[in-house]
C-alpha cells in the first residue's frame, strides 16, 4: 500500500511514475478545464474556506472544498459514532481525503449525520486560539536548512521584508540589486548539505512581520520559482511571469499564516490584484497547496532530511 505525504516525492511502494505523474497532474487538469477557479470571487472563497479549516491539512481542506463548499466540520463515520453518537444519513455524500500511510478515507460533513443532540459550543473549524509559538520560527527555519535553505537575519530597510534567491544567481527572485556569489554548505546530521538557496529577513523588524515574509519566501522556493536542487523535491517553474510567481507566493503565505492564526497583507495583495484583473492568472493550485502544507508542517515539527 502506498504511502502518501505533503510533498513531491513522498510516495512510496508498488507506484509507477506514469500513475504518480497523473495524479499530480490530475487536480491541475481540473482546474484547466472547468476553469471553476479562475474567477476572483471563487477562488478567494477556496483560500478563506481552507484557510479557516484547520482540522485537517490544506491539501484535504481543499479536497472538501471542492466536493461539498459548504461543508462544516467533518469526520470520518467512526469518530463520529464514537465522539458524537452520530451516524450518516442514508443519503450522506461521502467525502473523499487523503490519509497517512494509506490512499485515502471517507468523511462526512456534520450536515450529513443524524443521532444523538450536538452539545452546546459544538467545536467549529473555524475558530482561531492562541498565538504563534515564537519556537515555530526556529523550527521553520531549522527545517528549511535541511532542504539546504540557509536563512539570515540582517539589517534591512524599513520597506524591505526580505527576499529569497538561488545561491548560483547573482540576484534574488524579486530583483533587488546584486549578491555575491558564494559556495557553501550547511552542517545537518554529520552531513555536509549544498547550500541551494538563502533566505534574508529584516532584522528591524518583529518575528510575526518576519514569519510571514519567511512564509512568501518559502513560498517562492517550494513553488519553484528559484529552480530546485532536485526535481523529486520540488519543481523548477523559473520560466513563469513575475505576476504569477508573486500571486502563488502570497497564495502560499496566505494560507499558512491564516492557518496559524495570524492577519497579513496577504489577503490584501490577492485582492487587489483580482480587483485589477478581474481573475487569477495561471498559477498551480497543485504546487500552491502543496508548497503551502509543506511550510505549516515545518513550524511543527523536525522533519526527515531529503533524500533522493
């Protein structure tokens, strides 16, 4: 039985490539045809609704999405009996999720079971507690170094979050002047790690402003718009307009830092830019969902060095 994670090559077992690269393809393919997310409005329904559906990971989120909108709080048939003495209606939609160390799993949204009363302040998905645990900088960061991502802080303009670039370019993804070339490797595991990319964030500025810029850059690198160290990790997608490359990295920084409970002008950029041109230009929903469920497991916990 295949095993599934929240990135590009984490499928294990009896896979061929052919049917890992349909599936990978499949929900952009979705998209392309129906066009049902191009429109301004349903997208930004798309990213509000898994932004505040934190239960389950963005990637299952949008899955939800896409197969009942207005789903509420959802569980699969056992945990509902269990916790709530509540079973599916005999007409209940099935919803289809990826699961951990198998395919996948069925849920159902609250709407469609029937049983024992609900308790008074039934938990809602949607709601937001506590802050940002400042250790999840350093986690992100600390993960980051594995994928050879050196981040620094250094002392920047008040006007400058920060920016990303590949190590073997002489400038960063956004075009702000030039850095000087330098080979380096990073220390992880009694194991010397090429340095792929750096990371630079404002030091004059406090962590949450630089958690979300650290999130739009990661957003940047996962989404591939500064190349890769290897395409089993994540793609090179350097030939895609600055318009675009800035709308998935703000997408991403959205989704991650809405899901940890924190505002950003992110929501502001997407909507501005969808107020202008009326829909969203011709990103991946694929890579945004997964670049995003990448950066929010990083700020959790360490997560396995890369392997090819």
């Amino acid at each position: 039985m295949p095993k599934v994670d929240d990135g590009w090559g984490g499928i294990e077992g009896q896979l061929d490539l052919s049917a890992l690269d349909a599936a990978k393809s499949a929900l952009d393919e979705l998209f392309l045809l129906a066009r049902h997310y191009r429109d301004g409005r349903k997208f930004m329904e798309l990213m509000h609704f898994v932004a505040r559906f934190r239960r389950y990971s963005a990637f299952n989120a949008m899955l939800v999405h896409i197969q009942m909108p207005g789903a509420r709080y959802v569980l699969p048939a056992k945990r509902w009996a269990k916790e709530y003495g509540r079973l599916p209606k005999r007409s209940a939609q099935p919803l289809v999720m990826l699961q951990p160390m198998s395919p996948i799993m069925f849920a159902f949204d609250v709407g469609q079971t029937e049983g024992r009363r609900l308790p008074d302040g039934f938990d809602d998905p949607f709601s937001v507690k506590g802050q940002l645990d400042p250790s999840c900088m350093t986690m992100t960061m600390s993960n980051a170094q594995r994928d050879g991502v050196n981040v620094e802080m250094r002392s920047l303009g008040n006007t400058l979050g920060g920016y990303v670039r590949n190590a073997d370019s002489a400038d960063h993804v956004i075009g702000f002047g030039l850095v000087q070339r330098e080979e380096r490797t990073l220390r992880i595991d009694n194991a010397d790690v090429p340095v792929f990319a750096e990371i630079v964030l404002n030091a004059n500025l406090d962590d949450k402003i630089n958690y979300a810029t650290l999130t739009h850059e990661l957003g940047h690198l996962y989404c591939g718009h500064v190349g890769t160290p290897n395409p089993r990790w994540w793609p090179d997608r350097r030939n895609l307009s600055r318009s675009t490359r800035e709308f998935e990295a703000e997408s991403v920084s959205f989704l991650v830092c809405q899901r940890a409970g924190l505002e950003t002008p992110a929501a502001e950029y997407l909507n501005g830019y969808l107020a202008e041109h009326g829909e969203v230009p011709s990103i991946s929903l694929d890579v945004v969902f997964k670049s995003a469920q990448r950066i929010e497991a990083m700020r959790s916990k360490r997560l396995p060095a890369r392997t090819d």
